[in-house]
C-alpha cells in the first residue's frame, strides 16, 4: 500500500492518477480503457455521475452512526462525522448503476482500496471505536493507565520501530491492531503488544518502488 517509511506520510493510492481530480466520473471518460478505469476506481477517483432524476440511497442509522464513531477515532477522515470518508460508485468490472453503492474512499485514513460501507460497518461494529481516556482520538500509545509500565514502554518502541521498518503509516497500524485485537491502539494491553511485536517481526518490509 503505501510506499512512505514510517508515520505521517500521505498516502497515495496509487501513483499512476497524479492527472486525475477527486470527483471525476467514469462516464465521463469513454476514452479510457477498462484497466484504466478499474485501476482508477481502487485508487477512490471514479465517483459515480447519477442520472438526472436518480438519487443514490439514504443511509441507514445505522450507517450514519457508525461513520460518526469512526471519524472521532479517527479510523476514517474525521471531516463533516465521517461523511466526507465516503463515496457513490458502481464497482468493477461492470461498472453497472443497479450495483451502485456507498463506499469508504481511499485517503489519508482508510489508505485501502474502495471497500462497501455496508460490510465493513457489520465487521466493525461501531462500538469498537473507543476513544482514549482523553477523550481524544487513539494514537500510537496506548493510554498510560497505571497498568502501563516500563516494560509495555520498552515494547511500544520496538514496535513502532517494525512499523517504520515495514513502512506503515499510523492508520494502517490502527487498522491492523483493529483488525486482530477488536480495539483501538488505545486499549492495547502488554501482553498484546508482546503479540503484536511478534506478528509484525514477520512481515516484510515494504519495497522501496
């Protein structure tokens, strides 16, 4: 995914789109072969042109909440409750207007290919997006409870280390400690850091393109 080293580097979806501006659509592009646009919708440029007339659905609560939840955790852009994380678009290959739907667009946060709102907000209840005790969004650390010793210390930076080496941004950490632990960075325990250290001391690094 991203080919920066380390925390705080944009990302870019991909490197090929520099001449393309978010808000584009497909139909408006006919000249354009169908590798092209596929490789334009991973990277969260193809929004797609509704006809006139043609609305795309409303969210559901359910949607809306979780979006909120999200972006105050920053998992996803925090702009307007979440709601500037997403886009309308019909995917690949067919690009059909009966298949469109809400995706959560590729940026600085969610730095991934398009993926269907609907699934993730089931895979990610919005309940798993705690905030720190500070009422602010997760970062790198965990809360540093009275449970947060020297030793947790010693294995936050020796992970935080494997993630400059592998080449992550701070989001794709979040996303990964999401993904395998069901919490945010923030509730991230000693004994799971030791797990974490482990996992990551695994993974390759990212080649430098």
């Amino acid at each position: 995914m991203a080919h920066a080293k380390g925390f705080g580097v944009k990302f870019t979806a991909n490197r090929t789109t520099n001449n393309v501006t978010h808000g584009q659509s497909w139909q408006e592009m006919p000249s354009l072969d169908l590798e092209t646009r596929i490789q334009l919708w991973h990277a969260g440029l193809l929004h797609l042109k509704l006809p006139n007339g043609v609305k795309a659905r409303s969210l559901t609560q359910e949607e809306k909440h979780w979006l909120d939840r999200a972006a105050a955790a920053e998992y996803i852009s925090p702009q307007n409750k979440g709601l500037s994380a997403i886009f309308y678009t019909s995917p690949p290959p067919a690009f059909h207007l009966d298949s469109a739907d809400w995706y959560l667009c590729p940026n600085d946060y969610w730095n991934r290919p398009p993926a269907l709102l609907s699934t993730i907000v089931q895979t990610f209840p919005a309940d798993l997006f705690q905030l720190s005790q500070g009422n602010q969004p997760p970062a790198f650390y965990p809360d540093r409870t009275p449970q947060y010793t020297d030793a947790q210390e010693t294995v936050m930076r020796s992970i935080f280390r494997e993630t400059v080496r592998i080449g992550w941004s701070l989001p794709q950490y979040k996303w990964f400690i999401l993904e395998r632990l069901r919490k945010t960075t923030a509730q991230v325990t000693y004994d799971e850091a030791i797990q974490i250290l482990a996992q990551l001391q695994q993974i390759e690094s990212e080649p430098d393109d």
